[in-house]
C-alpha cells in the first residue's frame, strides 16, 4: 500500500508544506520564511507570523501540489503540527488542515512539531531502536530516548534557555542578525576558544542543560571589555561560546546513550545543523562506538517533510485527529491532543 500524506507545519516563521509518501519518500517540500520579515525586528514577531502564514499557506499548498504533479484526490490523509509553537501561528496551520480533511473526508493527523525533528532522520536513514535523540532547536533542548516507533520518553531538557535561543541571544549582543545560529557557527570557525567561557554541567548524571550562566557570562564579558575600552574579537566571543554549548551538547549526549545503553544517536532541529557540533558528535559517538545520525541541512530546520514522516507511523497506527482538534502553544511529546 502506498499513502501520500500532504504535511503542513506553521509553528514559527517557516510557512512548510510537504507532500510524502510512506514516510520516506519526499515527493515536494516546500519552505515559505519569514526570516527576512522577522530580521528586521531581531526577532520572531508572533502576530507577524500569523498574518504571513494566513497570507502564504493555501498558495504554497497549491505550489506543492503542482510541484509534484498532484491533485488533492491523490492524498490519503492530511497532517499538521498542533504544537508547541507560538499559538496563533500554529491555529493558521490547523484550521487549513481541517478545513481540508473535512472537505476531502480524508483522514486528519495531529503531529507534535518535537516529534516531526526527531523524524527527520528517518527520511534519509534506516535507523534502528532503542535510540536517543538530542533535539536542539530555537526553543527545546532535549534527550529523547525510544525503543519503538512514536514512544517517547523525555530523559533530559533545558532548565532554562534552549540551546538555540542562546545562539540567537549572543548573536543579538554581538549585532550579528537574526537567527542568531548559522552566523555564530561561521564566526566561530575563524576564531578561538580562549575566553574560558563555563561548561555547566548541573548535578553529577544528569541529563538537564542550562544555558542561562553561559550566556550571562558572554554578555558580562563583553560589558567588561567595553568599560574598559577593550577590543572584543567577535570571531574569539563566538568560538568560545559556541565550544561551551557544544561540548555539554555531546558529553550528555553520549551519558545518555551509555545511561540507556544504545547504541543509535540522532540528531535534530536547528542547532543540529551546527559545524562544530555534527564534527565533536562525529568523533565522539565514534570513539564509543555508537552509531550516529543527523537529517540532512534543509531537514533540520523547520519543515513539513520531517511532519510527513511522523505522519505515516501515525496513519499506520491509526492515530487520527477529531475535527475539533486545537493548537497548543506548549505539548509533551507523547500527547498531541492536549496540553
Ligand atoms: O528547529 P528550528 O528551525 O526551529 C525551532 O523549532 O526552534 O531551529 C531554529 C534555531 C534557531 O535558534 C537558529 O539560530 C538555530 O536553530 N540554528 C543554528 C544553526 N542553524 C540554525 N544554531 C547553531 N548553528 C547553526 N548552524
Ligand atoms: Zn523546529
């Protein structure tokens, strides 16, 4: 049997639709951003997102149809990310997407967007469980342990700042644009990591992050060497902070997996398209010799493939929306139908 889902993910500023078949076959994926709007204001604009989605979202369904040289009838189930997300940003999505199921009677499926990360990696690879995934995005930081499709257990998250929001944070005090992340990671590779920035760790074993001391340390640095009228070598701020993230990214990372004792590592969202990242994971997962896997770049940051993939295990088993579905700006990952 094949099963064509039509994807559709509005959960910040990326307007996304996708069409895939059996969870692996991306027949169309295609990316509205809002990244230039948005840039303007340093920032995602939640109010702004929703009114550039309303604007984009049935025009880019009709794109991607055609894209892939579909019709509506050539869709078996209609899927969209419900939550977590900026609220309004995310009823754009799933009104459209229940006004479609309904239209169609087509069968509508509820993804959470965490879990549409975690699925990217499945669109390119044959990966096995049990498995841990680290998601780094502009708003989770989370170890993902699963020893089967959609079972998701949450072994360890964020105390404060997500690692992508500390990017965007410190590339917003050095006035290096907005999103703060693929800039950082460019800087960084023509500086160095002497400013002794710390790796915070929190208790012995644990799987937590936190972010917030690290980026208040990057930010009293650079108030310092500014009252002293001290140059700042932004290439150095960048490299040493970026170190700091990544290092505690990859030691709790590999404690979790020998913690779980697995031996598959994925990697998803945003900040997983970071250089130094995918290299110190590289070597790392293989000193202990465990298997690693990331989505490729235009898979790690928001998009509607990664919501098909998930779909299909969720059309499998059956796992279909009501009509009445809602969006919820906040959602653990084992519930798309309340917060
Ligand atoms: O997954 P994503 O597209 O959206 C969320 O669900 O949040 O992640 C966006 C985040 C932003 O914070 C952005 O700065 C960060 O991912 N990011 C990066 C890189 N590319 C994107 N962070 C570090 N290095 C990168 N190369
Ligand atoms: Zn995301």
């Amino acid at each position: 049997m094949s099963v064509k889902i039509l994807a559709i993910e509005t959960s910040c500023d990326e307007t996304a639709v996708a069409v895939v078949e059996n969870g692996r076959d991306v027949l169309i994926n295609e990316v509205l951003s809002q990244i230039d709007i948005h840039k303007e204001f340093g920032g995602v604009v939640p109010e702004v997102a929703s009114r550039y989605h309303m604007e984009g979202i049935i025009p880019l369904i009709e794109k991607a149809l055609k894209g892939a040289s579909l019709t509506l009838d050539d869709i078996d189930a209609v899927a969209v990310t419900n939550g977590p997300g900026l609220i309004g940003a995310l009823l754009v999505g799933v009104s459209v997407a229940k006004a479609l199921a309904f239209a169609l009677g087509k069968p509508l499926i509820a993804v959470n967007h965490l879990s549409g990360h975690i699925y990217a990696n499945f669109l390119e690879n044959e990966i096995n469980f049990p498995s841990v995934t680290l998601i780094v995005s502009g708003g989770h930081t989370d170890l993902i342990y699963m020893e089967n499709h959609l079972e998701f257990q949450v072994l360890g998250q964020t105390r404060d700042d997500a690692a992508g929001e500390a990017f965007d944070k410190i590339a917003r005090s050095l006035k290096l644009g907005y999103p703060g992340g693929p800039i950082v990671d460019k800087m960084a590779n023509s500086g160095e990591d002497n400013l002794g920035f710390p790796r915070v760790y929190l208790e012995k074993g644990s799987l937590d992050f936190s972010f917030s001391g690290l980026k208040s340390a990057v930010i009293n640095y650079l108030h310092n060497q500014k009252q002293k009228g001290l140059q700042v070598k932004i290439e150095d701020v960048c490299a040493s902070f970026q170190q700091a993230v990544v290092e505690v990214l990859v030691d709790k990372t590999i404690e979790c997996a020998k913690q779980k004792n697995v031996k598959h590592v994925m990697m998803a969202g945003g900040v997983s398209a970071n250089s130094s990242l995918r290299s110190l994971m590289k070597e790392r997962t293989i000193k202990n010799n465990l298997n690693l896997y990331y989505p490729p770049l235009k898979y790690c940051t928001d998009n509607a493939a990664m919501i098909g993939a998930v779909a299909y295990y969720q059309f499998i088993a059956q796992d279909f929306a009501p009509l009445d579905l809602n969006a919820f700006s906040t959602m653990t990952l084992d519930n798309v139908y309340k917060k």
